[in-house]
C-alpha cells in the first residue's frame, strides 16, 4: 500500500512519513517552505520536491497512490492577517488541487485532511467537542475550516473517503524553538537556553491543551484503514487542560532553571482563553492519547541533552 504525505519535511510531516514507513510505501510532497532543519528522512521514504499549489505537480505525486495525509499549510497565523490571500492559496486552493487530483484517480482508500482547533475561534464552552460553533477569528482559521468543507463536500458529492482531524497544540521533542513557527513551549525552551525569563502574556491562566505528537500519529494509524471513520471530524488533544503558569513552573522545574523566573506582559488582543479538547468522540474509534504533558516535556529535555543525532518519536 502507498501513503502520500504532503507536508513530509515538517514537524507532522516527518513524524507521520517517518512511523508510516513501517508498514507503507511512503513518498512526501514538500515545497520545502518550513522544513525541519538537519533532519533527514529515512532512505526506504521519497521525496518529492513540490507546491501543492500546482495542479500537476499534485497529480504527478498522487500517481498510484492508495492514502493520502494531507498534513501541508501555510499555519502562521500572523502571516494570514498580514497576507489573508496567500493562506488562502496554500491552504484552500492547496487543497482543492489534491481533492480533485483524488477524485479524478478514483481508488484512495483514504483522504486525511488536517484540520485545526482554530476553526473553533473564541470557545462558548469547554471542553470543545466537534458540535461547537465554528468562528474562526483568523484568516488561517477560516481557510483550514474551507479545506475542511471542501474535504468534507467531496465526500458527500463524490464519496471521497474523507476523514478530518482537529488538532489542539501539537508539540513534540523535534520541535525548533528557533522556527517562529513554534508554539509556546518550543518559545519558552528557547529562552531558557538564552537564560532568559520567561515571558508570559496576560495573567497566565489562559489554558491549552498540549498533545504530543505520538498521540496524535497513533490517531492517524487507526483511522487509515477504519471505515468507521470516513466522513468524519475528529478532535485530538488530551482532554486536559494545562494554564500558561503551570507550564512555565514545569519547564523551569524540569530545565532545573527556576532563578529565571517569570514575566508578564499586557494580553495580547484576540487570544483565547481557555481552549481543552473534548476527545469522547476520538476515543470511541480506540484513541487513547499516552503522553502526558510532564512526560513529553522530560522527553523534550532529552532531546536538548543529545547530541546532534536525531530521535525518532
């Protein structure tokens, strides 16, 4: 069988391609934009340097292809308010290009369309299950809820077999606290390793869910050949919250740099406050997140006391 993982050289990306290829014939689409530096997938995967924006570049790679994970984005968020139609071109006509690429080849056994939490917008309640409001308050949350309407419609029209997932706040030991991409953990190691105070905006209670990306790679493993699951939408996270404070005090803890302390500063305009995943919906399909966020924040500590040699999640 023959997985085609667009996004292959970034931090989902190389997770997804890397445990795949175990048991799949994996080839990666990458235009190369966020790539993870220094890393270098395993020789048994290809790699295709290429834009999803290109139609013939997206049917090219789909040529015999039984799975596709469609894991490429633009995902700054900043950058889409900045410049709310180039996402739009990478993330709904990216996406448009491999729906009608599969569609027209007519045998994918499976379309994996990552969505994300930010589809959400600003929570009416928490925890957050698939039936809440979707208001995105971003342009990168409005065009990854497009893409997944369009996966969703080509389901409904062409019986596509779609199924979405909503990650919350992926984070991993891979991660590079240098991308500006990074989240807040990768932005905190960071300035421990500059021994700098750690800098925090607003109160600190705003909360999120972290879930490691093992969890959510054992998520995509089970819904790649469960019929059960197409035409789906799906919640990732851990279904527990972790405040902003609590992860500062655990980082410091476990990096054994408490004397850097902490700083605040004002809220910035349009964060949200609390946002947890409700996960009932994933785990009736088997899902069963194991990382809990001291657990991946100690394999994070590895990860920084190793040498250059990468570790595979």
């Amino acid at each position: 069988m023959k997985i085609l993982v667009t996004g292959g050289l970034g931090h989902l990306g190389t997770c997804l391609a890397e445990r795949l290829s175990r048991g799949y014939e994996v080839t990666v689409l990458d235009n190369c934009s966020n790539h993870l530096e220094n890393y270098k997938l395993s020789d048994a995967i290809r790699v295709l340097k290429g834009d999803i924006r290109d139609y013939d570049t997206v049917k090219k790679a789909l040529k015999n292809t039984d799975f596709i994970i469609h894991a490429a984005a633009q995902i700054d968020v900043e950058r889409s308010i900045r410049d709310p139609i180039f996402d739009a071109d990478n993330n709904i006509n990216g996406t448009l290009n491999l729906l009608e690429a599969a569609r027209k080849q007519n045998n994918i056994k499976r379309f994996i369309y990552f969505s994300s939490a930010a589809i959400y917008g600003m929570p009416t309640y928490t925890p957050i299950d698939e039936k809440h409001p979707t208001d995105p308050i971003s342009p990168y949350g409005l065009s990854k809820l497009t893409g997944e309407r369009y996966s969703l419609l080509y389901h409904k029209l062409y019986n596509l077999p779609v199924v979405c997932i909503r990650p919350f706040n992926i984070y991993s030991e891979r991660q590079n606290p240098d991308n500006p991409y990074s989240g807040v953990i990768s932005k905190f190691i960071k300035q421990i390793q500059l021994d700098q105070p750690l800098t925090i905006f607003g109160d600190g209670e705003q909360t999120r869910d972290f879930v490691h990306l093992r969890d959510v790679v054992s998520f995509v493993e089970l819904v790649l050949e469960n019929d059960y699951t197409i035409g789906d939408v799906f919640n990732i996270g851990t279904g527990k919250p972790t405040s902003i404070n609590q992860l500062a005090s655990l980082l410091l803890k476990v990096f054994k740099s408490e004397e850097l302390g902490v700083i605040y500063k004002r809220e910035r305009k349009g964060d949200i406050k609390h946002s947890v995943a409700n996960i009932e919906h994933a785990r009736r399909v088997g899902y069963d997140p194991k990382v809990s966020i001291e657990k991946g924040i100690e394999m994070m500590l590895k990860r920084k006391s190793m040498s250059s040699t990468e570790e595979n999640p």
